[in-house]
C-alpha cells in the first residue's frame, strides 16, 4: 500500500513539473478588436500556427482600438504590466521613451535581413544602431473610393485638388456624403496636412525644418496647406459628423456606401475583403493617389508614407525569450498570410497574384510608382506633447474655431516648446 | 454601580461596561479608529502624496524625470487657457444643474405627487431608468441621436423645416456644450426628481392646510412654506450637484473628448488626457491637485453658504 502511495505521488509530481516546465502564458496586447477579418484574424492565425508548433505556449490577446490602446500601454508601463508582445508604432515621439526606458528588448538585426523587407523598413525600428522592432506594414496615405457611388454622381476620379472640392455639390445633390475620415482622433486630418504642404512646397523636408527650427510653421507654404485643409471641411467635403466620428463610425459610413470616399493609409487594404461589407460594396471599392494642388510644387507620385505599425517584446517580462521567438516565427509567416487574405499591406516584399482584389493591385502600384515618401508623419516626428497640441489645433482649425494663421502660430509654439526639451 | 477592572493590557473587560466608560479607554477608542483612519490614510492621503511629489516633476510616465520645483503650477495658472476653460465648463455645468435641472425636477416631482400612486411610481419609473444605464450605453444613445448623418434628433426637426436639417450637435462650436451639458442633465434628472418626490412625500398635511386656511395660493404655499420646509433637503441635492458636476468625465470623455478644440473640456478629462495621452504625467498630476483644492474650497463653500442661510431661516 505504502508503495502505490508513493507512486502516486511521484507521477503526481512529475507530471506537475513536466506541466511546469513547459507551460508559457505568452500575453500579447494589440489594436486590432475585430479578430474575424483583416489583420486581427492574420494575428489569430499566427497565433495558432506559433502555438501548434509549441506545445504548452499560450497565448492571451487584449485587444482595444487605436487611441485607447495607447493609452492603455502607458498605463501598463507605468503599472509594471506591458505584456509581453506588444503591436505599436515605430515612431520616434512613441517609441523611443520606451526604449530610453528599458522596456524594450533588442533584436538581431542580421536575423531579419533576409527577411524582404522594404528598403527602410527595418531601419525605421532602429535607434542607436539596435533594432528594437519589426515593422509590420508600409502605410501610405491614400483615397479610397466607392467606383459605384462616382457612377451615381456622374463624376472621375479628382486629379487636382480643386477638381476634388468640385466633387462636392454633385455628390451632395445625390444625398452622398462626399469623404469620411477619422476626424474624433485628429491623426488623419494630419496626415492630410502634411500632404497638402507637401503638395503645396514640393518638400517633406519643410516639417522636419520646422520641428528642428531651421523653417517656421507659419511660412507661407504651411498657412497656404491649413488653408486648403479648412477650406475641404468648409465645403462640406467630409461628413457633418467629422469631429465627432471616430475610426470605426468613419470606416462603417464608408464601407456601408453612404460615403464616396475615405481618407486613410493602406492599412485599410483589406476593405476590399471585408466580410462585415455587402459584396457590392467591396466589388466596387478602389483607390487613387492624393491629389496635386494647381500651382503647387509637388507631384502626384511624392506619397505620404511611413512605416508605422510595428511589433516589439517586453524586455521586463519573464517570457522574453519566448516573445523573440515569437517575432521571428511573426516575421516569416506575416507577409505571405497578411497578403493571402488581403488585410495589410506588408513591410515586406509581397507577391502580386492574379487573384488579387482590384484595391491591393492598385495600392500596390501607388507604392511602386512613388518618386519620394514622407517617412514619419509631422505629428510623430516629435514628443507626444507636441502629439497633442497639433491634433487638438487641426480639430480647431477644421470647425473654424481659429483661422489657419492662427493654427500655424499653435503648431509653431509647440514645435519651438518641443525643441526647447 | 458595576466594578470593573482594567486587564493587563489596559483594554477592560466587555462585560456589563456602561458605554460611556468603554468609549472613555483610550486602547478601545484606538481600535476602533485605526482601522477607518488606515483606509483614510493608504485610499487618500498617501495617493494625494504622491500626486503631489509628481506635480513637482517633468515626469512622462515612462523612464527618468527631473525636479522642476512650482513650475507645473505656474505654467497651469499662468499660460494654460484650457485649464481656465475646463473650470469655466464645470462652473456653467453647476450652474444648469443647480438652477434648471432641479427647478425643472421639483416642478416633475409636485405634480408627480399628485398624482395616483399607481400612476406615480409608473412616471417616477420612466424618469428614473436613465439614472440606472451605464453612463456608456447614455453616451452611445445620445451619441446616434445627434449624429448628423442617421440621428433620429435631424430627421425629426427636418419634418419641419424645407431643407433637411444637418446640424452634427456634438461636433458644431455653437451647439457642443450644450449638448454634452443635456446629456449629462438627461441622464441625471432622475436623481433629483426622486430626491425632490421622496422629500415631498414626507411634507406634513398639515403644514399646506394651514396655508390653505391662511389663504394662500398654490404658488404661495408652495413658494413660502414647502421650499422652505424641504430647505435642507434643497441644500443637501445642490451639494451632491456641485460634487457630481466637478467629477463629471466619462460622458464628456466618451461623446467629444473635451472637442471641437477646447470647448467641452472638463477638468477630469483634461487632467487624464494631459496625464495619459500628451504623456504630461507631471502636469496632469499638478492639474489634478490643483483640481483637488478647487473641488474641495467650492464644497466648504456651497456647505457654508447654506449652514447660515439654514441658521437664518
């Protein structure tokens, strides 16, 4: 009897430490809540594949929307809890504070070199010569556009900006909205600054003078961009709604055909694929480059584009090894997938394929034709205060609370406030 | 008179111990303090510390930070026009509630009491259901009403007019704060209706025939002896007003985010977004005590206003 007891309680204990042993709690923490289409469903299938491939790794996702969840990893840090995996941004102004402060773990570089990724790409997650990240996706801003709703209004795709705001009273007398975009979170409207002064001065050098005080946000070429940014809000481009809808409110007004076009990055290639769209819908979904203003200095193919969304692990967390280990099974599984379901466009080298929708082969040809990008947008070049200040002015400018004066003397206390630190 | 002796470590025994000699022993007062004073000490005093020792830093939230003496404090009191408005907001935010919302709820509660019971607790049922949602599911509802584009609130004021109506409430400069303002009174007249409804219910009978023998009026006997009567009842719904207006956030949070520009800013929301969102954890805990004073003086304030206007009376 003595004996069976003793057996038992040696099996009991070497299967508690087998099972001790090999079980990790992998927690992973990202901005993608919709897991049934696009990039989060990407993540769920790499997920399973990374957990069938090791056996007694779990792995638990928080999902939240953009703005919360940079909210809430600040939070985490400050509360000693970042998970262990981490999609972000590989921007300066959001990224380099975590680095400063240790929290991120260091890649091999080399380990990744092969990986196809795009020219810049892996630089863009590389500070003091260490890459910290994995880009994820080349991100391009863009208009998307319903093809079936220009049809209705009887109207082709505007090449100039003034032909754009000329769109405006034919879809209006149809009862289209004419462009949607996440105005609630400022960032977009943004972007599209950007893009307009780049249109207007011919060089996305001007902003990093400005930030860097060499040029001054209230020349000319920047008052003339706020200009035009308030005058599309004044003419009724955008939705009534513009400052109070937020990224899914703008996203569903487009993709629902109540909206003709949609300002957003490449990201948002998987519209095309989107199940929670009528077939219809996404038939018909294309996009083209942002116009060139009359006039103005820059050209069609100069693209606002960046590498914003990366992944990185927590070099605090118990489970780092097992986080590297998750990148470098993410790094070689993401592209193929993110492009087999048409959700991202990807930081690597992609194959075009027959099969693939309209909206893909176009942004994929907006990216191959581009002459000169961007890099980081305006408002990540910085710190998170000056972040805030130009989101918070452009929400004001866009509803005529200032004038575009006013806005370029806001964003140029901020930039002179942000390069004082 | 019971003996009773002390035990060994000063505490006296429990039994037959007249009150008065067990609430005079100093280990029995202790005990019963401590407890309440711990919880005071580590949920408040120690928070409130350290929000302190933060206001006097740069620090982002993430890695190191710098002392920076007053300097937060200045730059709040002296260059920070969204401070100064989000305090202007949750004065206005007081002011509609104390003077409307309740005016409007005594007036819902007097007719309420008249009224059947049956009917009554029907009505008081309806009027209070929007005190019972989720602050989130409020937000989301007025939220698709006011909305521009499908909001029922349009469609219905376009049955009277040529053009369609197309005014986005929460997004229009003009129109904001008063939305955000009727939403957070929407959601909160439920409160003082019942307040107002239960405090009229325990109005003696007595006290409005008499007036009625006096010859008064409706308006008179309600002017000159209920509201007086129901006085400290009035006094206790505007404090708890006072205190609800400067706490309000995630209503404001949720529809605007203190947008278009500054204009439906409200202290708590500008403090979390200086704090989480403009990475100013320093500054955000600087707004936050000075938050903390501004609260605390306006509540002695409003609590002192009544205690003579209640001795006067």
């Amino acid at each position: 009897m003595k004996k069976i007891v003793v057996a038992l309680c040696v099996a009991v204990l070497v299967t508690v430490g087998a099972g001790a042993q090999t079980k990790v709690s992998l927690k992973q923490g990202d901005n993608l809540p919709d897991r049934t289409s696009g990039m989060g469903l990407v993540f769920d299938t790499i997920n399973s594949e990374f957990k069938a491939a090791n056996p007694g790794v779990d792995i638990a996702v928080e999902s939240y929307p953009d703005q919360p969840w940079q909210e809430k990893v600040k939070i985490y840090v400050a509360a000693k809890q970042l998970p262990d995996i981490n999609k972000y941004w590989s921007f300066p102004g959001m990224f380099k504070p975590l680095i400063d402060a240790k929290l991120v773990q260091p890649l091999d570089k080399g380990a990744f070199d092969k990986l196809g990724y795009l020219p810049g790409a892996l630089e863009s997650n590389v500070y003091d010569g260490k890459l910290y990240g994995l880009p994820l996706t080349a991100d391009c801003w863009v208009i998307y556009y319903n093809k079936k709703l220009f049809k209705e209004a009887g109207v082709t795709v505007p090449t100039t900006y003034e032909e754009l705001l000329a769109l405006v009273p034919k879809f209006k007398a149809k009862g289209i909205i004419p462009a949607v975009t996440d105005g609630k979170d400022a960032w977009p409207l943004v972007e599209t600054f950007d893009n307009l002064a780049e249109r207007i001065n011919g060089n996305f050098g001007r902003v990093d003078a400005a930030l860097k005080r060499t040029a001054k946000f209230t020349d000319p070429d920047f008052v003339q961009a706020a200009t035009l940014l308030q005058k599309m809000a004044t003419s009724g481009l955008f939705a009534d709604d513009l400052m109070v809808s937020d990224y899914g409110a703008s996203r569903n007004l487009f993709g629902q055909g109540k909206a003709a076009m949609y300002l957003m990055g490449t990201w948002e290639v998987g519209l095309a694929t989107d199940a929670n769209f009528s077939q219809d819908f996404r038939d018909n979904v294309d996009a083209f480059k942002f116009p060139v203003v009359k006039g103005g200095k820059g050209k069609v193919d100069d693209l606002v584009a960046w590498y914003g969304g990366n992944i990185f692990v927590n070099a605090t967390g118990k489970n780092k090894d097992m986080g590297v280990k998750y990148l470098d099974f993410l790094a070689k599984r993401w592209p193929a997938l993110a492009w087999e379901k048409q959700a991202g466009y990807p930081a690597q080298k992609v194959v075009a394929r027959a099969n693939d929708t309209t909206l893909a082969k176009t942004l994929l040809a907006i990216g191959s034709d581009a002459k000169a990008t961007s890099g980081t947008p305006s408002l990540d070049r910085s710190d998170a205060q000056f972040k805030d200040s130009i989101q918070k002015a452009i929400g004001e400018l866009v509803v005529s609370i200032i004038t575009p004066e006013e806005f370029c003397k806001k964003v140029d206390a901020a930039a002179a406030k942000a390069a004082k630190k | 008179m019971a003996e009773t002796k002390p035990l060994s470590g000063g505490f006296v025994s429990l039994e037959r111990v007249p009150m008065k000699r067990l609430f005079n022993n100093r280990p029995v007062i202790a005990a019963l303090v401590v407890p309440g004073l711990l919880i005071m000490v580590f949920a408040m005093i120690i928070p409130i510390g350290f929000s302190v020792y933060y206001s006097l830093t740069n620090w982002s939230g993430i890695g190191d930070f710098q002392w920076v003496g007053f300097a937060n404090y200045v730059e709040i009191l002296t260059a920070d026009p969204t401070f100064w408005r989000s305090l202007a907001n949750v004065g206005i935010l007081i002011l509609v509630t104390v003077f409307l919302q309740n005016t409007a709820a005594f007036a819902l509660a007097a007719l309420l009491a008249r009224l059947t019971p049956r009917w009554s607790r029907f009505f008081r049922t309806i009027y209070f259901i929007p005190a019972v949602l989720s602050v989130v599911v409020i937000t989301a509802l007025w939220g698709n009403i006011m909305n521009p584009t499908f909001g029922i609130l349009n469609k219905f004021l376009s049955l009277f007019t040529t053009d369609p109506v197309t005014t986005s409430w929460l997004g229009k400069p003009a129109t904001a704060l008063g939305s955000v303002v009727w939403i957070i009174v929407w959601q909160g007249f439920g409160w003082a209706l019942l307040f107002f409804y239960s405090a009229l219910m325990t109005l003696p009978v007595e006290l409005e025939e008499a007036a009625k023998i006096d010859g008064a009026g409706r308006w008179m006997t309600y002017t000159r002896v209920i509201l007086p009567y129901l006085f400290p009842v009035i006094s206790a719904i505007i404090v708890i007003d006072v205190i609800s207006s400067l706490k309000q956030m995630e209503i404001i949070f949720l529809s605007t985010g203190g947008g278009p520009g500054d204009l439906t800013q409200f202290t708590a929301v500008y403090l979390y977004q200086k704090a989480f969102v403009a990475s100013q954890y320093g500054y955000g805990n600087g707004l936050s005590i000075l938050f903390v004073v501004v609260a605390v003086g306006l509540t002695l304030l409003v609590q002192r206003i009544f205690r003579t206007e209640g001795e006067l009376a």
